[in-house]
C-alpha cells in the first residue's frame, strides 16, 4: 500500500461520470428527507412549543413559510447545489423560531445538528458555508433588534437571554431522540448509495470484459474471429519454431451457401453455420483452431502434424461431416464445402502469406468442382504475379495522379448540422474505372508503397481543407485513414507537420484515424508518436471501434479524441425492435464516462439514428446522409446547409 495515501486524507475517489445520474436521484431523495425535517420543526414550533408558551400563530406562520418555501422550490431545482443551500438557510432561519419561543439552548443544539445532517447527507461544502453566513447574519441581525428593543408579535426580540428549566431540558431530550433517529436513516440512506454505485462501476467493468470477448468471438457460432486467430497464430507459430514442428492451415468456404440464404433465408443459413460449426469442432483434437473467419469461411489449424497424410486423414473426416444431413427448422438441408490447405513453415513462413496460399488453394478446389480439397503448389503461385503487377501500376497511377480522395460528410446527431467529412481514397482507373480502396491498399500494405499513397493523401486532405478555409468554411473537420504501417515511422509526423505548415491551416480542421492495431504492436512507441500528433492540435480517432481488441486500458493510456463504432454495431439497430444492444450501448457509455466522442458509422436508416439520438451518440456517417462524393460536390452540400 502506498504510503502516500494516508498522507492525503482528502483525496476520495471521484464518482465515475457514469454514475453521476444516480447520484443525482440520491440528492433528490436527500432533499425530500430535509423537507420532512422542516416539516418536523414546523410541527414542534407551531404545537409542542405552544404547550407552554403562546406563541402558536409566530409559530405556525414563519414556520409555514420557511416549510413551504422548500416544498415549493423542490418543484424546480431539486437535486442542485441551489436546492441544498436554500435547505441550508431555511434550516437555520428555523432556529430564530425557536429562539423567539424561548428556546435559546436548543438553538445551539439545533446550529450543530444541522450542519451534522448537511454534512452527512449532502457532503457538499457549500451548504455548509451558506448555513454559517445565514447564522452569522441571523445572529447579528437579532442583536441589533434586541439591543433597540424592537419587538415581534408583541414579543421582545430575544437572542441571548437563555432560560433554564424543565421545560427546555425535555425539550432537549425530544430533539436528541429526533436528531438520533434522523441521522441513522440518513446513514442507511448512504450506505445503500455506496453500494449501489459500487455495484455500478462493477457491472461498467463487467461489461468491458464482455466487450472484450465479443470481439473476439464470433457471435453466431461463438467460436475465434479473425482476430482472435491472428493471435493465436502468433503463439502457434512461435511454439512450431522452437520446437521444429509443422501445422497446416486449412481454409473452408461452403459451396452455394448465398444459395441457401436467398432460397431459405438468413436465419436457416444462420442455423447452418451453427450446427456446422459444432460438428467442426467435434471432430478435431484439444490443440486444433477451428475459427470463422467471414460469412461462410473458416479456418482450421492442425498443429503438430506428423505426415501429409495425417492431414489427408482430417480433411476426408470433414468432407465425411458435410455428407450428413442437417435438420434446420424443418427442412433437411446438405452442404459442401471446398477446402485449400497450406503447411507452415513449407509454403511460407508469413502467416498471411499462409492464408493467402491457402485461400488460393481452396479457390482451386472450388474451381475444379467443388466439394473437394486442394494443397497449395507454387503454381498457384500465378495470381501473384497479379499482385506484382498491381503494385506497379499502383506506381504508375500514383505518378499520374489517378487516386482522388473522396468525402463522406460526418454529421452532428443532435443538430443534424454536416461538421466534417471522412477521406476515403479512391483510385480512378483510365481503363477499369473506379477502384475501391479495398482491393489496393492491402496489396500497397504489402510494399513500401503505402508510404507513399500515405503521404499523398495527407496533403490532399490539407489542401482540401486550406481550399475550404479560403472558402470561408473554417469548422469542417477532415480525418484522413492512416495505415498501421504508416505508424511505424516517424515520418508520419514529420508529414503531417509539414502538411499544416505548408498549406497554414488550422490544426483542429484535421484528424487522423487509426485502428487499435496500431496501439496493440509496439505500445510505448505508439503512444509516443500519438502523443506527438496530437500535440500538433491533431484530434485521433479510433477507427472500427469494437471490432478489434476494444481494451479499456488502451483507452486510457492512449490519447483518444474519438471513437468511430463500426457498421456492424449499427447494423444490429433494427426497426421496433427493443432487443437491448449491450455492446453498443456500452462502447457509448465507456465514450460518454472517459469524454471521448462518439462517432457511429454506417447509418442507413433514419430509426437508426433516432437510436443513436437516443442514446447521445456524438456524430455519425453514411449513406443516410451522404456517399464518399467529389470534393466539388461535398463543397456543394457544405453550402446547402448554411
Ligand atoms: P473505413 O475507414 O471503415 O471506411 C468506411 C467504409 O464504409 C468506406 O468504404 C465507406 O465508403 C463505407 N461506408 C460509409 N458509410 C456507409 C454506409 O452507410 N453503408 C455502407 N454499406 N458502407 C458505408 P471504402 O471507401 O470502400 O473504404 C474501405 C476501407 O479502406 C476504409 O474503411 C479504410 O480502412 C480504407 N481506406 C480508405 N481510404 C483510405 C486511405 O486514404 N488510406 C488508408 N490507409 N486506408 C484507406
Ligand atoms: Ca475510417
Ligand atoms: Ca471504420
């Protein structure tokens, strides 16, 4: 235990943003006790003082107003610092009541006690200092009007005349028995809160947990992602090296499977993929993976295999598996599937290479008739040729100004107001048209030429925006998509420097987003190089926000201005359906509590964003609004709207 924590008796933890709601509510509910407590005095000063001494009517009526005066403002300010020092005063005004009735010793008692109750029940200090100033100012008030003898319902003001008797000793006891009672609720009043807040920040974390596993997991079949085979890939190939041992990649697409989607619809497929997935993993040994990978891809690893026959013995047991039928809903439904298989290290010793081969080697099979497998050969090796070629004319292109960078507008959700745009890049073939990012950054991932594409889109973007901020539009916000490999380098923050010094724009119109890839590689480096960027007034964002580790801690320790959730999340929204959406709430939540924004990408659909609207999401993107469009007739949007 750190020593450094008695030294600081008063740092408490802080209430995490995401209970302050709650926290609210238990103010409310502290105001309605004070009420009551008012209510208490009010009933003591009108009828037990009135016992002995006739002063009924001065009674009734100041305690009256001051009771009243809460009721009235607990209507429209209950749970504000306002409500509680008008408690505050009210309380302490109570006790010029008690004074007038001769009960100059309970006065004390009474300034004492409630300021005990404050404390307890509010720990707020401004309530506090507005009880002392009302005594003081009360006090001092009163003197003046006893030392001039003024009186008040024919009664001499009184302040320090204390009487002595029987009368005020049982008063005494009354009001120790009332301050016992009231005190004890408050405190279980605050003990129930405390553990409902625990609770809260117990189930915040919980659900982080989830978070975590989900993304790593398939939802449907709950076996690996893509991800969570990447890392396992990691650990498998470490182990085979050391040890001198061989796995075998196998990869599975099902044949016709969109056949059976659009004939007997998505949830029989979905079934499908259920039953297959179990009958997969029936039948491979503890150390093999079987994940899914995409739609109907998976993907086995055999590890520790001794022959290629060993292989051949597993794959003619999952072509046997297919050959049983399977019952969905009714129907008797057979499949196939193709498969390619690729040895590690034998083919490659690059897992994605591996994957790559393996790939290929299952598009053969399909080729060759389906229902049938292949082994990877070098003369599959053809396509990449392809590749080669791609890369060259990815150079070419470069040199002759074929890529264009597209914006998709990113819209305010509550003010439905356009506040930036996302650059995509898009590659404007002179002969086969427009080509779609995702067909040649990966391959330009694969050579250095991802530096360079890299760099031409970080200035195109700032000129972009300096053309934007001559046209007077100073507050769009251009983010542009940086590679992991970009990150790598140093580079990277040497050309966004240069891009905003030489085209002079402002830095909060740009921001960069990057993928939690990035952080999970090379943690101290990253956080470094991010750090710096944003020092440049750069805002970064978190792209594909759930989909990959979706750590807390990163969130944390890196320094996030953003979070974009993916598609996938929003897709999950569906017209009147009031399923709870867990995870996206959640990723909302953890933006809303760590103050990062929240941006939703994909939205389609206008209950989608009314969804989202709901739910305070910060911004989102899609087709709902706008297409990744020209510049020229981005500009052109930006002007309808002003
Ligand atoms: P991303 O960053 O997740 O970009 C979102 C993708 O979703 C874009 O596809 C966008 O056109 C698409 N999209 C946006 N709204 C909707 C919608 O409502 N419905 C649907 N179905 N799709 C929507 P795009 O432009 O094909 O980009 C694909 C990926 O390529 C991007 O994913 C990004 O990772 C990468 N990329 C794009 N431009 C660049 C770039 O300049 N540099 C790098 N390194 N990567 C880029
Ligand atoms: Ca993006
Ligand atoms: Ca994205």
């Amino acid at each position: 235990m750190n020593i450094f924590h008695f030294l600081k008796p008063f740092s408490y933890d802080e209430v995490p943003a995401y209970s302050k709601e709650s926290f609210k509510t238990y103010f409310m509910h502290a105001d309605k006790v004070m009420i009551y407590l008012s209510a208490i005095q009010w009933f003591i000063a009108t009828f037990l003082s009135s016992i002995m001494y006739d002063t009924y009517l001065y009674g009734f009526i100041s305690g009256g107003v001051l009771t009243f005066s809460l009721v009235l403002a607990y209507r429209f300010i209950a749970g504000t610092g306002a409500m509680r020092s008008l408690v505050a005063i009210v309380m302490m005004l109570f006790s010029l009541i008690f004074i007038q009735q001769h009960l100059g010793r309970i006065e004390m008692h009474f300034h004492v006690f409630i300021a005990m109750a404050i404390l307890s029940l509010y720990k707020d200090t401004l309530p506090i200092l507005v009880a002392a100033l009302t005594t003081i100012v009360h006090h001092l008030i009163f003197n003046y009007l006893q030392f001039y003898e003024i009186s008040l319902f024919d009664m001499p003001v009184m302040i320090f005349n204390y009487g002595c008797g029987l009368d005020i000793v049982a008063f005494h006891a009354l009001f120790v028995i009332a301050e016992m009672i009231v005190l004890a609720y408050m405190v279980t009043l605050q003990l129930a809160h405390s553990i409902e807040s625990h609770k809260q920040a117990k189930e915040v974390v919980g659900l982080s947990k989830k978070l975590h596993y989900s993304s790593m997991h398939d939802s449907l079949t709950g076996l690996p992602n893509r991800q969570n085979l990447y890392e396992n890939l990691q650990l498998i190939t470490a182990n085979a090296n050391r040890h001198k041992d061989k796995f075998a990649l196998l990869f599975l697409d099902l044949d016709k499977f969109k056949h059976i989607n659009d004939t007997l619809g998505h949830d029989v497929g979905d079934e499908l993929l259920k039953v297959i997935a179990i009958r997969l993993k029936s039948i491979l040994r503890e150390n093999d993976i079987v994940a899914r990978i995409g739609g109907d891809e998976f993907i086995i690893i055999l590890s520790d295999i001794k022959s290629e026959q060993s292989i051949l013995e597993c794959i003619s047991k999952i072509l046997e598996l297919f050959k049983k039928e399977i019952v969905v809903k009714g129907k008797i439904l057979k499949s196939s599937t193709s498969i390619g298989c690729a040895i590690y290290p034998d083919d490659s010793k690059d897992v994605n290479t591996l994957m790559k081969y393996a790939d290929m080697a299952m598009y053969s099979a399909k080729d060759s008739g389906k229902n049938g497998f292949k082994f990877f050969t070098k003369s599959l090796d053809d396509t990449l040729h392809n590749e080669v070629n791609m890369i060259k004319d990815i150079q070419r292109a470069l040199n002759e100004g074929e890529f264009k960078l597209y914006y998709q507008a990113k819209v305010d959700v509550a003010s439905q107001k356009i506040v930036g745009a996302e650059a995509l890049i898009r590659w404007e073939h002179k002969t086969k048209g427009v080509i779609y990012p995702n067909s040649f950054i990966p391959i330009a991932e694969s050579s250095s030429l991802i530096l360079e594409l890299g760099r031409f889109v970080i200035n195109e973007a700032a000129r972009f925006i300096k053309k934007m901020e001559l046209l007077g539009l100073n507050d769009i916000n251009i983010s542009i998509n940086i590679s992991t490999i970009q990150t790598k380098d140093i580079e990277l923050y040497h050309d966004l420097q240069n891009a905003l010094q030489k085209n002079e724009i402002q830095a909060k119109n740009f921001s960069i987003e990057i993928t939690e890839s990035v952080m999970a590689e090379d943690t101290l480096l990253a956080a470094e190089l991010l750090h710096k960027i944003q020092k440049l007034g750069i805002n970064i964002y978190l792209d594909d926000f759930g989909t990959g580790y979706s750590s807390l801690q990163y969130l944390q320790k890196f320094p996030i201005d953003a979070l974009k959730i993916d598609k996938s999340f929003v897709d999950e929204i569906k017209v009147d359906s009031d399923k709870n959406l867990i995870l996206l709430n959640t990723i909302l939540l953890m933006g809303q509590s760590l103050e990062i924004k929240t941006i939703a990408e994909g939205v389609e659909e206008e209950y989608q964003l009314e969804y989202l609207k709901k739910k305070n999401c910060d911004f989102f993107q899609g087709y709902l609004v706008s297409k990744a469009i020209r510049e020229d007739e981005f500009i052109e949007l930006l002007k309808l709207q002003s």
